[in-house]
C-alpha cells in the first residue's frame, strides 16, 4: 500500500506519515495535527494486526477530512460526522473508479 509522501490542503502542506506505529496510545489508527501540519496513518492496529489496503485507504480520507475540516471550518464537525463522511468518500471514490488496486 501506497500513500502520497504530502497532500496540499488549504494551502497548506500536510506530511503524510505511512506507517506509523502508535504507541503512544493502542486506540487509534489515524491522527491529524494541523498546528504541525502531519497525518499518520497506521498499517496495523494496537496489536499488530495488519490493517487491510481498503481500511488504510479509508482511515488516510478521514482524517484528510479533519484536515479540510481545520483549514476551512474550524473544527466544527464531530468525530461521527467526519468518520460518516470519510467511509461515504472512500466508497465513492472505489464505486466509481477513481481508486483501484486497493
């Protein structure tokens, strides 16, 4: 699995982090920090179980989502909304063609 080395949101550029272990807490596979301007995504869970292509895709539009939802409506949506959001995005962008060998 491949992500982008940096994605431009806002105009802002954002280090993509792929994989990165958290160990810091064993709860989470995702992580956006707007103040540092870094998202990283997981390829396995707090247990080492490797997450499939689809979730790591899935997990890298989430919290690309809470990135937007930084640069351009201050933090307004909630965790569920972006999660609901970021799942509805992936399956459009697989449904219709714009992502494959996932």
């Amino acid at each position: 699995m491949k992500l982008p080395n940096k994605v431009k949101i806002g105009g802002h550029w954002y280090k993509v982090v792929f994989p990165y272990r958290f160990i810091e807490r064993v709860d989470i596979n995702g992580h956006t920090d707007s103040d540092i301007l870094e998202i990283k995504i997981a390829n396995g869970d707090g247990y080492n179980q490797k997450l499939a292509n689809s979730k790591v895709m899935e997990l890298f539009f989430h919290e690309v989502l809470h990135a937007i939802d930084d640069v351009y409506n201050a933090n307004q949506l909630e965790e569920a909304t972006v999660k609901r959001l970021g799942q509805g995005l992936f399956q459009f962008l697989v449904d219709n063609g714009y992502l494959k060998d996932i």
